[in-house]
C-alpha cells in the first residue's frame, strides 16, 4: 500500500490489501495469536493514518473483531469511521469497528498489566455526576494500581472503561478519570457502570437546546443557543463546517436582534433544518453586532454547502455569506462542547 495527501482516500488501498492478506491473519487468529494479527493489520491501517490503534478480539456476532479506532481521538474519529463504511459484510468469522466495543461478560474479562492479572471483577469505581452536566466523572482503582506508575495505571483505566461501556460511550458520557492508588469512598463495583451510563442518558434522550450569554473579545454582547449535550463522537462523519452568517435589518442598541428579525432567523433555521435533513447538524447559533453566525456540522459528501448557500442567497435582511472547512474535532465550537 501507498500513503496519499488524504488519508480516506488510503481507504480502497486497505480493503484491497485486506482481500489479499487475510489467509494470513486467519492463520494467526486460528492459532490463537490475536496480537500477532492485529500487527499484521496494523502494518496496513498505518498507510491510513500512523495513528490508528488495530484490535483483534473475540466479536460479538461474528467469531472475531477487527477493530480501527481512533483510540479516543476526535480529529481521527471520522476517518475511522470511513474506514468501517467501506468494509466488506461480515461473513460470520469478521466483523469491523471503527472504536473499541464492551465486552460481553465484564466480570469474566481478564488482561495482563505489566504481566500482572488485570481483571474487571476487581476493579471499583467511585462515580460523580456534577450538577448540571451530561458526564460521570470516575476514579478507578484496582489491587493492582498502587504497583504500577501513573501512566501504566492511567492507560490500563482507560482501556478498563472502553471494555465495560465501549470507547464511543466513553467519549459520550465520561468526563474526569482519574486512576487512583487507593480506593475511592462509596466505590462501587466496576461491572455497574453500564447501568449508570444509561440512566444519566435516559435524562438526554429527547433532542435540548442551552441558552448562553455572554460577551465577545471586545466586550460585545452575545447571545448564544447550543445543542446539549453537543458532542463530535454523536455525528462521526460531519467533519466540514458550514458557517453562515445573516445580518439582521433590526438590532438593539446592545447589537442583538429585535422586531421582527428573530422571527426571519427563526424561519430561515426551520427551513435550513428542514433541507439538511440527516446529511449535517445545525450545532450552534450566535447572534452579536447585528449578524447571528450559525455553525452547522456537515459530511463533506452530503449537499450541506449548496443548501446553505442557496438559502442565504435568499435572505433579505442584509448581504450574508457562507464559510466552509474541514473541522473533525468541532475546535471552532469547542466552548460549547459538553
């Protein structure tokens, strides 16, 4: 395989490789060696991006999983998605991910550390939801932390978490983690975290909006609406962003809209929801200075550029235009993720 300028378009080249290689890492797998395939495969996924993590684990429908994450990296999540939009059917003996998934006993599920026994069953978690906030803050400790260096201790927590509730579950809803040398105060047993997870997302399930105030850079009023919780992991494949900036004919004396303008703003959003449809995710909207600024999250192979700039050629308040770029990590939102 050859690298290229972009990494997606490495993809076909992997899934050719793949077609030709997998006598190879079948071999491996049969013999019981799931790191020695995984290494073959990572050798390949590398051609994609140096980064990618390759896992070979038992899979949960299929006999065996081949696994490309990001390992938690928001800027590489949507490649790994693609990657897995391109892969073959699962034929029984493979299936694909593109993030680490739970695993199906918990309790049972046992690993080496520094070739020690690190097992599931003996790791507790003390567990805080701060108030207000869709994220669990952890501290994990297990018999075997206080022998091990923080970041050994810190990588086998993390690791830990992403086979209890899968890795995207992780960046959902897990803030804080800390790996602790001592036993939290009220831990519980690691096995529940699943259950925990998904009452606080029982609290999330219907579509929320937050209302911000605040000032701009140069002391400007702002008012701001944000989706909540506003998280990349929940749209993989909306990478590009589409900025779309509409000045407003009706503006107080702090800038912000008055009259009749917040109805136009509020019919032109209705309407740019309604064409966008499931192709991209109107995230943030800030209005200052007489302009409200929408960022929109879009698949760069979805029509998300043309609706948005069909509509605001239509708008009749005042001359407004349309930013496009490529933004996988939501870094120009990042103060409004949660």
């Amino acid at each position: 395989m050859r690298e290229t300028d972009e990494p997606q378009d490495a993809i076909p080249g992997f899934w050719e490789w793949w077609a030709r290689a997998r006598p190879e890492v079948d071999a491996r797998a049969e013999a019981g060696d799931l790191d020695g395939a995984a290494e073959v495969v990572a050798v390949a996924a590398a051609a994609v991006h140096p980064e990618l993590v390759v896992e070979v684990t038992p899979g949960r429908s299929a006999r065996r999983s081949l696994v490309v994450s990001s390992a938690g990296d928001p800027e590489l999540r949507p490649l790994a998605h693609r990657w897995v939009l391109a892969a073959p059917p699962s034929d029984g003996t493979w299936e694909f991910h593109p993030s680490r998934q739970a695993v199906a006993d918990p309790e049972s599920h046992v690993t080496k550390v520094n070739g020690r026994e690190f097992g599931l069953d003996k790791l507790v978690l003390g567990l805080r939801v701060p108030q207000g906030t869709p994220r669990i803050d952890i501290s994990a400790y297990h018999p075997i932390f206080p022998d091990l260096d923080d970041e050994t201790r810190t990588d086998a927590a993390l690791l830990a978490l992403d086979r209890l509730i899968g890795e995207d579950e992780v960046a959902r809803w897990v803030g804080d983690i800390t790996a602790a040398a001592f036993q939290p105060i009220d831990a519980v047993a690691a096995v529940h975290l699943p259950a925990v997870v998904a009452d606080l997302a029982s609290e999330y399930a219907g579509e929320q909006w937050v209302l911000l105030t605040g000032e701009t850079a140069d002391g400007t009023r702002l008012i701001a609406a944000a989706r909540h919780p506003l998280r990349p992991v929940d749209h993989p494949l909306f990478d590009l962003r589409v900025g779309i900036t509409l000045p407003y004919a009706n503006a107080d004396e702090e800038g912000l809209p008055t009259g009749g303008s917040p109805e136009a703003l509020r019919a032109f959003e209705e309407r740019l929801v309604a064409r966008l449809g499931d192709s991209a995710v109107l995230a943030v909207h800030m209005s200052s200075d007489g302009a409200r600024v929408l960022h929109v999250y879009a698949d760069p192979d979805g029509d998300a550029v043309a609706v948005a700039e069909e509509l605001t050629a239509q708008w009749t308040e005042g001359a407004g235009w349309v930013d496009v770029a490529s933004d996988p990590g939501w870094l120009v939102i990042s103060p409004f993720l949660s």
